[in-house]
C-alpha cells in the first residue's frame, strides 16, 4: 500500500535548470501579488470579524461537522483541479514544462505561514462577510492538497501502458470517454493514495485556519479549531479534552466509512495482471457489497454516473494529429510560448524586486537564514529522535504479520488525528514545570508526523522476502549484522520515503510550534516558525512573504540534495533486476 | 489456398518506409519500401524476427503510427488514423483491468455510439462465439491467458470490422493454449463464422505462420523490408506432420538464415562506417555453452537442422536464431541453409574446463566483438585503467535505438565480466580492471 513513492521523490531532476527559476519567479510574483492585493485592506476590517464561539460540549458535533464540511469541499476542489491541470500538463508539451517545475515549488511552500495572506486576500473579495474567512479556510487545505494529487494524476497520465492507449484510439473512444475508461481508472490507485495523505495533512491545517490573527484582527469561524483556540485563551483543559475526543471519532469516522472503502475500492484498479489476495474487506464495502438493497443502490447510481463517461463529447483521433511521434513540433509556436514564459518571468522577477527593495533589507534575508538554521537543526533533532524510536518499534512489527495487522490501522489514524489540537496540553505542561522552550518546544513539529516513520517502515519490514529471512536465519546472522545486511539495506526506500513526509510536514508545523502560547503566557523558541509566527501577529506582510522564501528554498533544497538522491541510491541497491 | 480468396483488394501499402531521426544526417530505419497487398477472403502473415519492423508495419496499417514516407489505402481511402473497419488484437491483450469481460468486450461498441440494448445483443454474441460464455462479469485478472486473449478477440469482432489485425496474438501463451486458440480461430474462419473479411498477422513463430495463413511475408531485418513471400498450398485443417507441411517449415528456416544477398551487402555498405556499433543479441554465456555442449554431443555431433533443434529444445525460430548468430559472431559455429554447424573453435570450446573457456572466449570477443574490443582498449589507454560507459552509449545511440544501445552495451559488459577482459561498476557506470589479472 505504501509502496507508492511521494512524488517529490521520484519526478524531476536533482539540478535546477532554467524552467525551474522561471517557475520560483511565477510563483514569487503570484504570492507578491496577493499580497499586494491584501495589504490595503487590512485596516477597515478590524470590526468584521465577531462569531462568537461556545464552549459548552453540546455545540461540539456542530462545529465538528462544519470542519468536516470544510475538509471536503477542499477535496472536491483539489481533485477537479488535478483533473484540470493535470490533464492539461500531460496533453500539452509546452504546458508541462512550466507546470511541472512550478507544482514541486507549491509543494514545498509551508501554507501555515501563508495563511494570513490569504485570509486577507479572500476577505477583500467578500468583504464584510464571513465567506472570505471561509473561503482563505478552505484554500489552505486546497493548497495543502492539489500539489502532489496534481502530480500522482500526471504521473499516472504519462506512464499509461502503450497497448491500452493504443487500444483506445484503434476502438475510437473519444477524449472524454477516454478520460474516464483509461486516464482516470488507470490513476485512481494512486489519486487515491495521495489523496488520503493529502486528507491526513488537512485535517491538520484546517484546525489551524478556523482561527487565524492577523495584526489586531482576529478571524474565527465556527469548528473544532475556534473551539480549542478559544479553550486556549481561557485555559480550559477540559474543553480542551472534550474537542480532542470530538475530533478522535471524527477521524475514527472517517477513517473506517471514507479512508479504507476506499483504498479497498481503489485495489480493483491496480494494473496487475496476477489476482492478489486482498487484505481483508473493510466491513462498510462489506456492507454496501453484500446488502441487498444497498449493493443494488450503489449499483444503479454506478450506472448513472458510468453513463456520463460514456457519452461521445468530443471527437475520436481519426488522425494522426494528436500522435506524439508524429507530430512535427511548430517553431513558431514553440517561439511565442517560450517569449510569454521570459515576460511573465521577468514581469514577475521586476515585482519580486521593487517589492523587496521597498520592504527587506539585506540584514533581514541574513535573521532569515539564521532562524531557518536553528528550525533545520530542530526538524534534523526531532526526525532523529522519532527515527530513533519508530524504527526499532516498526521492524519489530513489520516481522510479525499479526502485530503488523493490529498496529498499522492504528498508525494510519494516528497520522490523521490533527496533533496542533494536543499542543495546548504539551505546552500547558511545559509551563508548569518551566522547561526551556528552545528545546522542549521541538517535539511538537513531529507530534503528527512521526507516524508516516512508523508506518512506512512496518511497511517496509512486513514486505521484507520470506526467503532472505530465511538465508540471514541459516547463515545465522544475527544483532547488528543481520540489521546492516538485511534489515536496513530491505526498509531503506520505505524509511526515506516516510522521513520525507515526516520531515516535509515538520517545516510547516514549526510554525504553529515554535511560538506557542497558554492563556497570557507565550512560549518562543528561535526560529524559521517563530519568524513567521511573529511576522503573521505583527501583519508585517513583507516580512511573512521573505520567510516563506526562504523556508521554501530550504524545503526544496533539502529533498533535491537530500532525500532524491538517498531514495534513488536506495531504491537502486534493493531492487533485484 | 481456401476457396474464399477473392482478388477484390482490400488494403494496399505501397512504398512505405519508417525511420527515426538521429543526431546529425544519421537515421534508424525500420521499414524500407514495403509494399504490401492484402484481398478479401485471406490470412496473411508477417513473418520475421524481433525488431524487423513487422509490428510497426501492423501499426501503420492500423492507422497508430504515421508511415515517414509511402502510403497506406483502405478501401480505395489513403489512412489518416484509426480506421472504423480494422480492428486490432494485441500481443499483451490490452484489456482494462477495471473493466468486466462484458464491459472491455462493448468499448468499441460504446466509442462508437451504439445503443445500450443493441450493444449487449451483441457483446453476447461474440461472447458466445469466442466461447467465452459465462465469463461475462468476471474481471481480467481473474482469467489465465488464454481466456484474457480470447476476451481481447472478442472485442475486435463485436465491432464486425472487415479486417482483423493481431499483433503476435498467441506468443504470450504457452503451448498447448496457443494450440487451442489457433484451432479454434481456424475453425471459425473455415466455417466462415468470423465476421471480418480478412486477417493479417505478425508472427515470428513460422509453424503458426505454415499452419494458419493463405499467405507469408517473410521480413528482413535492418532495415525492415519485405524479403520473400510464399503462397501456402494447404486446405485447412492442416497437420503439422504432413512432410509436405514440414518441407515448407525447413524451406522458411532456410530463407531466414540466408546469407545477405550481394544486394544486402550493398545497402549495409552504403551505410556510414559503424566502428564498433554493431547490434548484439542479449545471450549470456551461459546458453552459448549450453547450445555448443548440446550441438557436440550425440546425436548431433556438431551439425543440426535448426526446425529439429528447436523443436528439441523447445524454442521458437525467434529464440534459437539470434542464439545461433550470436554462435557465428564468435566463430563458434555456422549457420548455413538452416542447418548449424560447430567449428573446430566451437569444439575447443566445449572440451576445455571453465578457466581455459574464459581465455577462449576472451580471445573470440576481443578478436570478432569490436565494441569488446574498444572498451578495453579505451580502458588500456587511459593512465587509470577506468572508462566511463557513457561515451559507448553515446556512439551507441548514435547508430540504434536507445533500447537496443542499452542491449547491446549490457551484452557487452556481461561477456567483458565472464571473459574476465574488465570490471564494471554499476553505480558509477565506468568500466576499469580492478580485479582483472594481468595476461
């Protein structure tokens, strides 16, 4: 299940080459641009915002759906982004050679410390109402989500087998029957996949999003998130308590009615020609399967929607214009599309710079990497530590199939519960026994993430080869070198894979953990988060737009240096043939 | 020849040729001024070995691929893309996964607009026809080969198209099902069951080709061009024991192990100087031991009839040609009228013990394989006995696909390793003699 590799590892180049840095540049200019647009609004709207938020448990399943309510509408709009531009990226040369590069940047933009830019930016196109709030909501799990969706869907539109292309256009299906009876079926095992990572990671931002400050404002919409912002300020540790369980069968709901149906569902998609025994039927698909009356429903409104992918839209390929091999590539269009890309990028590149000139100052760039050095150092602590634990606790039950099935639903839960909601009880701990915050701060990056470690080396463990266990057992390898032969070398591209994850998540955390704070007391540990933690109190916009930068420039280097070419040399060594 | 060959034609290629652009002037060609004619009522085969572009010629039919040069007509029509009216049958079966029989046998109907009721009626037909009956909700995977190819000619014909294309239909099956496929599809075509007018196929298996086809084409390799064509006599059924039917496999076995015509020569020396950038076949040391071995032992002592031998051992004419080539490249053994025969280095060779193979081998590699021979003496040259692969498979490339650069520079280093001429590091791609002793 986990054998599919975050995109971030496997696509793209190590070096950055020219479409890279025109891609920074769009992307730079965008966000300078939304900025722009946000800044003049800040002062009217100071009295916008007033929802009041209840403490009292009975309004808990309100909120909780709300939040949920939320989650899915980001969903629905990240996956019709990916179907969009996806699509456009596969079926258009020039397309995919800026949208590629520009989508690994978005990916490693931590949205946390973006958020207030957009709550203002969406505030300003609904003004005095409380859509704006929901909308920038919305939008930051949507940017959490689309990016590597996007990517697994494009992926999966360029590896598609030749024959069954081939098979398409010799039957004649049209574009949109084709979409829906190769592009989509053929990707759905890894939409989904990413999809669900994509879900876990949200659940974290929209806790965030619900309450947001931004200078003197103070955005709050209904949910689970206002509810434990509020609970913070008032010390409540009870209430606190009480969203943690709301949220637990949330997730648990979740998890057992939409998460595993669905990865169940999605395996008849897989493209294997060998019938693999499935792991077990999840007892809703069991249901809606083996139910009468359900099996029946579900099976009319497959009908339904299956005719709306039957349906000829379109024009079938009854020339040889939409071949690739054949297609003589125009000059000039090529020359139009590459001089709209230079002005877009030097437009851009002229933004970034008047907009720096008038706001940075060299000496802030320097604070800047400094801070980020002091996070890296933290995000590098806390990635040990948890590799430390989770990697002796993963292999020891990735060896034992009946702890595995025990212990990975578990860990894939763990991953989805939004651990922002428990850092009010670690910190209320850390100011009752006064401990230093530079240090005790750290584990809270890692809280939520740890368990992509956990589960992607029980993966790893549980998929070691039956019969290289047997050989280090006869040859009786055993302790240390049995780990440095066997053990390690066999769950190294599943470790990377999860440390990346882990890792990828930890950067955009440390913005809500660097700076935290318990009724009137704040803690501040020094760093990248802290910058931008403070920046967004301040609505010094400048300054939140220079650390995005910078942490983004540090995400990136960080998986093109580190983390591609250890999965490469990994996946290399352990694959036989 | 069956009754119902008629001369209205339905397709024609005329002067087509196929050829990837390389760096400079330099191009790959693939099919070279193939002309083709194909009538109602017939099979015709294609017959050659890998890579002699009788799968891109299947291709260009189809309307898949655009000739570089030459035309295709259909019916009087020149060929713009996927015909309605040819429908193909591929090698790998190409059925959707996530699609029933049911539902991968009505995607041509459905691509074509065919109503619900119209399209079940008939799915149900050519389920039936095929013998498929009671596999309509099963998925792919859940069938063994036979049956997913069955499933994959069931959805060429639910479209009624006039031609049939299939691409090497049966070679990824094993024996005995292949058999019962190619019978069956026989048997339906002779009680003209079928609903096609025609059928074209690629094989590289010449006893399929004798057994099911009117007509044979028999490919040449590099470039692809049509080298012989014969008419099959036989009414069908036919049996493959009939020495009339054997005659004409040993007669094919011959044509294809032909030398080069003088004309053949001509055209390969019009060609750029290749250096070392011949093509190798991917065959490890260890099946060249193992033919030699066989060939010079009883009852062969050093001399077989290729169609017997591959019978033997169970190999198709596909398998044990470049095997024997390879034999020849290295002086090992001969090749002649579909006969091979082992020389009296092929015979040093078997009756000497592992190290004195290695130094035999060695001395045939270095002497005949001039991409061997280049790589150590790039590597000899330079002041730290390494050499990076890159370069080899940059001058590679320059003169194959990069597919076929990639086989023959593996080929290459795995003789290198076993002949113990150099040492090859994986990760860093470079050659070197670490390990290699000094002669």
């Amino acid at each position: 299940m986990t054998s599919i590799a975050p995109p971030a590892l496997v696509h793209g180049r190590r070096l950055p080459n020219a479409w890279d840095i025109a891609a920074i540049l769009l992307v730079m200019g965008v966000l300078i641009g939304v900025v722009s647009v946000a800044r003049g609004t800040l002062a009217p709207l100071a009295a916008a915002q007033a929802t009041h938020i209840h403490l009292d448990p009975a309004y808990l399943p309100g909120y909780a759906v709300r939040t949920t309510l939320r989650m899915f509408a980001a969903l629905f709009l990240s996956l019709i982004f990916t179907f969009l531009v996806a699509t456009l990226a596969a079926k258009s040369r020039r397309a995919a050679i800026i949208i590629i590069p520009m989508l690994d940047i978005l990916q490693s933009i931590p949205i946390l410390g973006f958020l207030s830019v957009t709550v203002l930016f969406f505030v300003n196109l609904f003004p005095g109402q409380q859509l704006g709030a929901e909308c920038a909501a919305i939008f930051a799990v949507f940017t959490g989500q689309a990016w590597n969706m996007t990517f697994s869907f494009y992926q999966s539109l360029t590896t598609e087998p030749s024959d069954l292309d081939e098979a398409c256009r010799s039957f004649g299906l049209s574009p949109w029957q084709r979409f829906w009876r190769l592009d989509v079926p053929f990707a759905v095992p890894g939409l989904v996949w990413n999809m669900m990572l994509s879900m876990s990671g949200g659940w974290f931002f929209v806790v965030y999003a619900e309450a947001i400050t931004v200078g003197n404002t103070t955005f709050t919409l209904p949910g689970i998130g206002s509810y434990v912002a509020v609970a913070l300020q008032r010390r409540d540790l009870l209430a606190i308590f009480e969203a943690v369980f709301t949220m637990l069968v949330v997730i648990l709901l979740y998890d057992q009615l939409l998460f595993r149906p669905l990865v169940a569902w999605s395996d008849k998609f897989r493209f294997e020609t060998v019938q693999t025994v499935s792991a077990g039927e999840p007892w809703v698909l069991k249901l809606v399967r083996r139910t009468f009356i359900l099996r029946e429903a579900a099976g009319w409104v497959g009908d339904r929607v299956a005719v709306i992918g039957r349906l000829r839209l379109g024009r079938a390929e009854r020339t040889f214009a939409s071949l690739k091999a054949g297609r003589t590539s125009s000059r000039l269009g090529d020359g139009v599309f590459y001089a709209l890309v230079i002005a877009a990028a030097g437009y851009a590149f002229w933004q970034v710079a008047t907009f720096c000139a008038a706001h940075l100052a060299w000496s802030d760039l320097l604070t800047c990497v400094i801070d980020a050095f002091f996070t890296l150092a933290r995000v590098l602590a806390a990635l040990l530590i948890s590799c430390a634990i989770w990697v002796p606790v993963g292999v020891w039950v990735g060896l034992r199939p009946k702890a595995t099935k025990l212990v990975q639903p578990v860990a894939q839960f763990l991953a989805a519960f939004p651990a922002n909601l428990l850092f009010p009880l670690v910190v209320a701990g850390i100011v009752a026994f006064r401990l230093l915050p530079n240090i005790w701060l750290t584990p809270l990056m890692i809280l939520g993430t740890q368990w992509y470690i956990l589960f992607n080396v029980v993966a790893g463990a549980s998929a070691l080869p039956g019969d290289l266990k047997e050989v280090a057992a006869s040859f009786g390898l055993r302790g240390w070198l049995r780990w440095r032969r066997l053990i390690i070398p066999g769950i190294m591209p599943y470790l990377v894979t999860g440390a990346l994850t882990a890792t990828g998540a930890a950067w955009n955390a440390s913005i809500v953990a660097e700076v935290a704070s318990w009724g009137k007391t704040t803690l501040v540990a020094k760093g990248l988060g802290a910058y931008i933690a403070q920046a967004t109190t301040a609505g010094d916009t400048s300054k939140i737009v220079l650390g995005v930068a910078v942490m983004s420039a540090f995400v990136l280097s960080f998986n093109r240096l580190v983390w591609r070419p250890l999965y490469a040399y990994a996946s290399r060594r352990t694959n036989l043939g | 020849m069956d009754q119902h060959v008629t001369t209205h034609t339905l397709l024609e290629v005329s002067h087509c040729r196929q050829a990837y652009p390389k760096e400079a002037n330099n191009e790959l060609i693939v099919l070279d001024d193939v002309n083709v004619r194909l009538f109602e009522g017939e099979i015709v085969g294609l017959l050659g070995r890998s890579g002699s572009g009788k799968s891109t010629l299947l291709r260009i039919i189809a309307g898949l691929l655009r000739p570089t040069s030459g035309d295709v007509t259909w019916q009087g029509k020149p060929v713009r893309g996927p015909v309605r009216g040819i429908a193909m049958v591929f090698q790998s079966f190409a059925l959707f996964p996530w699609l029933s029989v049911q539902e991968n046998v009505e995607i041509g109907l459905e691509a074509m607009g065919v109503s619900r009721a119209i399209r079940e009626t008939r799915a149900e037909e050519a389920i039936d026809l095929i013998g498929l009956g009671g596999y309509e909700s099963a998925y792919p995977k859940e069938l063994s080969g036979g049956m997913r190819q069955r499933v994959g000619l069931a959805r060429a014909l639910v479209t009624h198209p006039d031609l049939l294309l299939m691409d090497e239909p049966f070679s990824a099956l094993d024996v005995l099902t292949a058999e019962t496929l190619r019978t069956d599809l026989i048997d339906l075509w002779s009680e003209r069951k079928l609903p096609v007018k025609s059928i074209l196929m690629v094989t590289h298996n010449i006893e399929e080709a004798v057994l099911m086809c009117d007509r044979i084409l028999v490919f040449s390799s590099d470039p692809g061009r049509v080298a012989h064509e014969m008419t099959v006599p036989f009414a069908h059924p036919r049996n493959r024991l009939d020495p009339a039917f054997r005659q004409m496999v040993d007669d094919i076995y011959a044509v294809m192990t032909r030398r080069k015509t003088p004309a053949d020569l001509r055209a390969a020396a019009a060609k750029p100087a290749t250096g070392f950038a011949t093509p190798l076949h991917p065959i490890g040391t260890n099946l060249m031991s193992g033919l030699m071995e066989t060939l010079a032992a009883e009852p062969y002592n050093g001399r077989a009839d290729l169609p017997a031998l591959a019978a033997v051992l169970q190999y198709e004419a596909d398998e044990l040609l470049p095997l024997g080539e390879t034999l020849q490249l290295l002086h090992f053994a001969e090749l002649e009228e579909g006969d091979i025969r082992l020389t009296d280095q092929g015979r040093r060779f078997v009756h000497a013990d592992t190290d004195e193979r290695k130094k035999i081998f060695a001395e045939a590699a270095r002497t005949h394989v001039k991409l061997v021979a280049a790589i150590r003496q790039v590597i000899d040259e330079r002041w730290n006995h390494r050499a990076s692969a890159v370069r080899f498979r940059d001058e590679l490339e320059d003169h194959m696909s990069p597919e076929r650069a990639e086989e023959t520079l593996r080929t290459a280093i795995s003789w290198g390793r076993y002949a113990e001429l150099y040492a090859y590091d994986e990760e860093g791609q470079q050659f070197s003699l670490e390990d290699i002793e000094e002669e």
